[in-house]
C-alpha cells in the first residue's frame, strides 16, 4: 500500500515537474512581450488546449464511457455541456475573471481556471493506473502502462505549463508571478493522484464524466477568451498560424504518446 502510493506521487509528480518546466519558458522575456507575439503564443495556447481537450481528454472519456458498457456518447457530451456551463456561469457570475479587451489583457484567471480543471481528470488517471499497477504486481504490463501514461501526460504539460505563463506574463504579471500561477496549475495533479489512492474504488466511474468536464470548460475558455485575443482584427494571421502549430504538437504528442 505504502510503495503504491510511492509510485502515485512519483508518476503525478513528474507530471507537475514538467509543467513547472513549461512555465518557466516565461523568465526567456526579460521585457514585455511584443503585440504581434502576443498574438502568437495566445494562438499557440488556443492550439495546444483545443487538441489536448480531444485527445488528452473528449477521446478518453468515450472510450472509458463504451468500457463501461454506457451508451458511448452520453457521459462524453452531458460532461462537456456541464464544463462549459460551469465556465460560463463563472465568467457571468464573477466578471474579475473575463478578459480586459480594452487593456489587452486576456481573461487569466479563467485560462488557469479553465486549465487547472483539465489538471484534475489528468491527475487521476496517473495515479489509477498505478493504484492498478498496485493491484496486479506479478503483472509488469501494468506498471509499464502507467510509466507511460505518466511520461505521456508529463511531455503534453509541458507546453500547457507555457500556455499559462505567457498570457499571465502579458497580462501585466511579474515573471516570477507568472511561472507560480503556472505551476500551481499543475500542482492539483498529486493531489487528484493521492484522492484516487484512497478512494479507488469508486473512482472509475467517474472519470468520463470528469474527462468529458474539463475539455468542455477548456473549450469554452478557446473560444471566449484566447482565439479573440489572438485574433483581434484582420491586420495579421499570426494568431491563426500560433493556433495551427499549438494544435499540430499537441495531437502529435498525444497520439504518439497515448
């Protein structure tokens, strides 16, 4: 029991080192960050949580929905209209946490919000697969399998640690401000682990539900939030081209790591 919890806070710790890593992409910007750059790594970010909110997480919950024997679609969309839902009453109820257009300033706190959320569902996964690996040690296959999910998960949040950082960097925040909001991002990720660790029983059936959730909450933040700032007026297609290039690293991340 005591080196299956060893191996969740190895497996979700790693994962949070490498967004702690992506977030410190922020101290390479000594200055602010230009207006036409801007536009590029908001677009990266957009790219990077569209594919990480299908692959990483709209995908998965499908699948976990059909192995459970649920009808295969209904965890999935009822998850992802719940997770935009919560972002929009949040965006309603509390307008601290909109984007400034008039400043410039993209909705921060609703990106780490909305990214932060997306952490959860990841973070459990990592430590239910050791918890299984825990369950059928004379079986290498499982362990195996949840080194991998952890080095997986661990690559994609490196750009995501980025996608948080900048935009917080842009918005006025101090570099070193700005990489604490990225790693805290990540930290709810040992945390999710160590919740499934002691509540393993149950906690399968909750994850299309919770997969499905948080891609629904990251698209809503995409499409209100950063693709807007990207892509403000017509003047240049450097967001458009940022939201191409996020988007194309992360799906291959996550389906040559998946």
């Amino acid at each position: 029991m005591i080196y299956t919890l060893f191996q969740v806070l190895c497996g979700t710790g790693f994962t949070f080192l490498m967004t702690s890593l992506g977030a410190a992409v922020v101290f390479c910007f000594r200055d602010s960050i230009n207006e036409k750059m801007n536009r590029a790594f908001l677009g990266f970010s957009s790219g990077v949580m569209m594919a990480a909110a299908v692959w990483s997480l709209l995908i998965p919950s499908i699948e976990q929905s059909r192995e459970l024997g649920w009808v295969p679609w209904i965890p999935p969309a009822l998850g992802f209209a719940l997770g935009g839902a919560f972002l929009y009453l949040v965006d309603k109820t509390l307008p601290w946490f909109h984007a400034d257009y008039k400043e410039k300033k993209a909705g921060k706190n609703l990106l780490v919000l909305a990214v932060t959320v997306h952490n959860i569902p990841e973070g459990m996964a990592v430590g239910l697969a050791f918890v299984l690996a825990g369950q059928y040690p004379k079986d290498p296959v499982y362990l195996l399998s949840a080194i991998g999910l952890a080095i997986g998960i661990g690559i994609q949040n490196f750009p995501e640690g980025a996608a948080i950082s900048l935009p917080v960097r842009q918005s006025g925040a101090s570099s070193s401000h700005s990489f604490l909001v990225g790693c805290l991002s990540g930290i709810v990720e040992p945390i999710a682990g160590i919740f499934v660790f002691l509540i393993s029983a149950s906690a399968v059936a909750f994850m299309p539900w919770l997969l499905a959730f948080a891609s629904g909450a990251m698209i809503y933040v995409i499409a209100d939030e950063l693709i807007p700032q990207a892509q403000p007026d017509e003047s240049s297609n450097v967001g458009t081209i940022g939201v191409m290039i996020g988007f194309l690293i992360m799906m291959i991340l996550d389906v040559a790591l998946g």
